[in-house]
C-alpha cells in the first residue's frame, strides 16, 4: 500500500497516559473479568470489624498514596460509603466511614490500552486567537480494562503559520454527570420498526403523546394501556420495551470549571456499556440543532447501535439513539448542512460500502442508497468514511478508509457534487495516508483512521489514529489534492 506522497505528517504525536485514571464504584465479587456473586456484606464487615487505631492506620496510608492522583477524594469515599450505608447496623466514625467507601472504590485507566480514532472541528471559543489561526478541538476513543471505550478531547490550535499544536492532557480527568433527557415520540417509532414490533398497542401509547415528552408523561400513558390488558395483545411486553427505550436518551454534563482535555464520557447505558466508539463530531448550522453533532457507535459488549451525540459548548451533551436501515452497523458520519431541504449522511450499513442517506430529522434513517464500492486492491475488503463531508467550493470533499490484504487500513479521497452527492467527481487510485514502519504495531496493528478532518486557510488537516498505539496529525495542501481529485 503506497501513499500518493502530498500529505506531509506534523509534530502532533499523542500516546496513551497509563497514568490517567479515575474513580469509579468497585462491588468485590463483580469485577470487569471474571465477575461472581457480590460480596457486599462481607466486606462491610471486614471494615466493620477493624480498631479505631487499624483504621486510622490504613486511611492514613490510602490517603498519602492516592490524594496526589484524584481531586476530592474524601468527598469521592463519602459518597460510595452512601451506597451501602444501609446495611451498617451500627454508628461509625468518620474515618471508617470513608475506609468502607475506599473499599467500594477503584481506579480504572481510561488510556490503559490505546488512544485512537481522533476527529477535529473548530473550537467554540476564537478569542484571543491569531488572525489567521484556528482554536481546534479533537476528540478521540480511549481504550482502558476490559476493552471499553470512552471519548476524551483535547484543545489544539493552529498557528499563524500552518503549524498544529496540541495541547497536554491537564490532571485529574473527570467524568461527566448524567442525567434523563426528554424523549421522542419519532425516535420511540423508529425504534420500534427496527425491531419489527410496531404493533397498535405500541402505537396507542405514542401517538396520544408530544412530539417530546418526559419520562412521567410516557409512564401515564403506560398505566392508561396497562389497565387495557383485556383488550389489547402484548401489553406487559409492550410496557417493557418502551420503557426500556427511555435510558438511551440522557444529558451528560461537566462543570464549566473543568478544562476540555479533563472531560471525559462514560458509558451511561446498557446498550453502551461496552464502550462510546468512534465519535465523528462536525460542526453544523442549523437552527433545529446543536452547533455541533457527532454519531458515535454505542457497544454492550455483543451489539453495535449508533447515537447522536449533540452539543454547543462541550460541556454539556446530549445523546439519544439514532434509528433506521441506513444508521446499522458503524459509521455514519452527518453532512455539516441540509442539501435540498433535507439532512445528509454518509453511511456503511452493510459494513462493506459507502452510501448516502437521507433524512427529515437527524434521529431516523431510512434510506440507503449505495454509491461507492471498492475498487483497488487497498481497499479490496471494504471502504468507508473517515468523517463528515467537507464543503468546497469544488464539491464535497470526503475522507475514506479502505481495508486491504492482511486488513491494513488507508486513508482515502473522494470529491462528490455538492447538489447531488451519490454523483462522484473523482476518487484517488491510490490512498493519502497509509500506516508507516513506525506506525504499523500496536493494540490493533496496520490501521491508520480518523474520524473527521478540516479545512483552515487551503490546508487539509487529518488527525489521525495509528494502530491504536497514538494519535498522530498530517497536512494536505487541498489545490493539490483536488487537482489530483479532477484528474
């Protein structure tokens, strides 16, 4: 696999810190791997029974190694002390009480196995920035135990002259707070015609709701339609299922005090518990969303199903499912404006090829219209979007990875017409990028990927991942590329 030779890499060499941690709720008996029964009441009291003295020993030592790795750290074992508070049958010092939270407390590496899949938008914030620089923000997937998956960002900028900076993760990397998110009655349809369970007792409880509506107006409607048990069909299925639609619609938010490269998101639902995969964010202009939108692909550990990620600031997001034939599988990636009145997507539904889809919301897509097969050897396997479309004057520029023999991944061009993009104005034989010698080993060896790119001042800039072992960025003069794009 050989590169055409215009893209020239940067200093930008991200690797994953080990040393990034966090805190989360530890329930001895039911680890990440390997998980039993809980042990819960047994180890309440194995700290139940320890001295006064044993227990300031042992609080004296967890404080001295771990105050230096996390923020609040005592307010962090109060609170996972709250959790199982109830079966202590007796008054205990404050100190045990935050010895019984310690031991309900682990540190979970979020880089612990791999960095990958960056994407890059313009910050919200230009201030103070050069008149021809760029304030950046990249996303990327962290990989830490057990494989999973979370989004992190970081702040970057371009200077003056062309050159790309990233800044340094800060310390104590937090995690946002979430909380339950109006619902959509169009989502909740969509969702069900998936399944292929979009019966009329499904249909009688939504269609007598708004178009978004709360938790406690769809918990009414339920009630209505349980007391109708006699004459309707599936209704105690029916109630379960809509209600378990509700946990994929959630807020998630940080506090405006943290910095950007602090802010991480956790998996918050069932269907993502594996993992937040691959988030391709783009910013947009329209009024009926946010100013920025990502698809990102949500993973239990068996099945994939992909969401919208929405935001305006990156401190808070809101995430709910993304539904319909063209949205299965991995990959969409959103057009930064309507074509022809109507949402645009690029989409890999059937993971070999890339087609275009359609859409009068961003939640439900139906439509899938294949337009680009693979055609060279590089990309013999399968082809698809490395992010969001990039609008130019000349059409539609769009990023593609392909995937060759011995499953080496590169990445690709294309230009599409800006009115009617399933028409193709020309493709690159030959890929932009492709893994190097040093780029080639790693967590996943011979892949190069990225989630999204743009356009500053005629440069193309592609942040991308290698191997899932870093994060690197290269540069791409876009007259170059289009001229080779035309010919």
């Amino acid at each position: 696999m050989t590169e055409i030779g215009i893209a020239q890499r940067t200093d930008v060499h991200l690797r994953a810190d080990i040393s990034r941690v966090v805190t989360r709720l530890f329930v001895p008996g039911q680890e990440l791997i390997g998980g039993s029964e809980s042990r819960t009441s047994n180890t309440v009291q194995e700290v139940l029974a320890l001295s006064e003295e044993d227990v300031d020993c042992v609080m004296a030592d967890i404080l001295e190694r771990f105050s230096g790795r996390h923020d609040h750290l005592a307010a962090l074992f109060d609170d996972h002390a709250q959790r199982v508070i109830g079966i202590v049958d007796q008054d205990i010092s404050d100190k045990r009480r935050q010895l019984l939270g310690a031991a309900f407390t682990h540190e979970y590496s979020i880089e612990g196995a791999a960095i990958c899949n960056p994407s890059l938008v313009r910050h919200p914030d230009q201030s103070g920035v050069a008149t021809d620089g760029l304030r950046v923000v990249m996303s990327m997937r962290a990989i830490g135990e057990g494989h999973k998956s979370t989004i992190e960002f970081r702040a970057g900028e371009i200077g003056e002259d062309q050159s790309i900076h990233v800044e340094s993760p800060k310390p104590f990397p937090v995690l946002a707070e979430t909380k339950p998110a109006s619902l959509d009655r169009d989502v909740f349809h969509g969702s069900l015609r998936d399944l292929g369970l979009e019966g009329e007792t499904a249909s009688t409880v939504l269609d007598c709701l708004p178009m978004k509506f709360s938790r406690e107006e769809l918990d009414r409607a339920l009630d209505r339609v349980s007391l109708e048990s006699d004459i309707r069909i599936n209704v105690t299925e029916t109630v379960a299922l809509l209600r378990s639609f509700t946990d994929n619609f959630y807020s998630a938010s940080f506090s405006t005090g943290t910095e950007i490269c602090q802010r991480v998101l956790w998996p918050a639902t069932l269907r993502e518990g594996q993992g937040m995969e691959d988030a391709r964010f783009v910013e947009v202009n329209e009024e009926s969303c946010a100013r920025y939108i990502a698809s990102y692909t949500a993973y239990d550990g068996v099945f994939v199903s992909q969401q919208l990620l929405e935001t305006d600031d990156f401190v808070t997001f809101n995430s709910s499912p993304l539904t319909g034939l063209a949205a299965q599988n991995k990959g969409l990636a959103f057009f930064p404006r309507k074509i022809r009145g109507r949402f645009a997507a690029l989409s890999r539904y059937d993971r070999e090829h890339n087609a275009l889809t359609f859409s009068d919301n961003l939640h439900n897509w139906n439509d899938a219209n294949l337009f680009k097969t693979p055609r060279q050897t590089w990309e013999m396997l399968q082809v698809g979007n490395c992010g969001s479309p990039i609008e130019l004057d000349e059409g539609w520029l769009v990023l593609t990875h392909g995937v060759g023999p011995m499953r080496t991944y590169g990445i690709g061009a294309m230009l599409l017409d800006l009115e009617d993009p399933s028409l193709v104005l020309g493709t690159l034989a030959d890929p932009l990028l492709s893994p190097s010698t040093e780029e080639r080993d790693g967590y996943v060896p011979n892949v190069l990927y990225s989630c999204g790119s743009l356009v500053h001042r005629g440069v193309l800039y592609i942040p991308f991942g290698a191997s899932d072992q870093s994060i690197g960025c290269a540069t791409v003069d876009v007259s170059e590329l289009l001229s080779l794009l035309k010919s």
